[in-house]
C-alpha cells in the first residue's frame, strides 16, 4: 500500500495517546488484518519497534489505506 492518509480524528487519537506516526505506516504495511467488515473497514494489528501492539482501523479507497483511528491492545 503506498498511500496512507490520515483523517483528522486520527492525527487527534495519535497525538492525544503518544503513538508516532512512523510506527502506524510500519504497521500498516506489515501487519495482520485481525478483522474486515462488510463495509470495508479494517482492523490491522502488528507490534511496534518498541514491542507494544498496536491495532489501526481504517479502509481502502482505490490505492490509499485511510486510518480512521489507532491504539495500543491491552
């Protein structure tokens, strides 16, 4: 996936819980999707280079993965 676009929600929640943007593309890239609705939204789980885990959710749209949130699994 080449392009991935963050909403403004998104760039809040990251901000807001100390997640950097570098570790969710990392994620994106090279995680597992865990879940797939029937609307197109994604969850997508993988670890971090710090080993905390953490899960993004979003959706494809054409060639662009579209982070609508994301946060460290307890």
């Amino acid at each position: 996936m080449k392009n991935i676009i963050l909403t403004n929600h998104a760039k809040y929640r990251l901000f807001e819980r100390g997640i950097d943007v570098h570790q969710v593309k990392k994620v994106v890239k090279n995680g597992s999707i865990v879940k797939s609705d029937l609307d197109g939204t994604m969850t997508i789980k993988g670890v971090t280079d710090n080993g905390k885990t953490l899960e993004i959710i979003g959706h494809k749209q054409n060639n662009k993965f579209i982070i609508k949130t994301a946060y460290y699994a307890s």
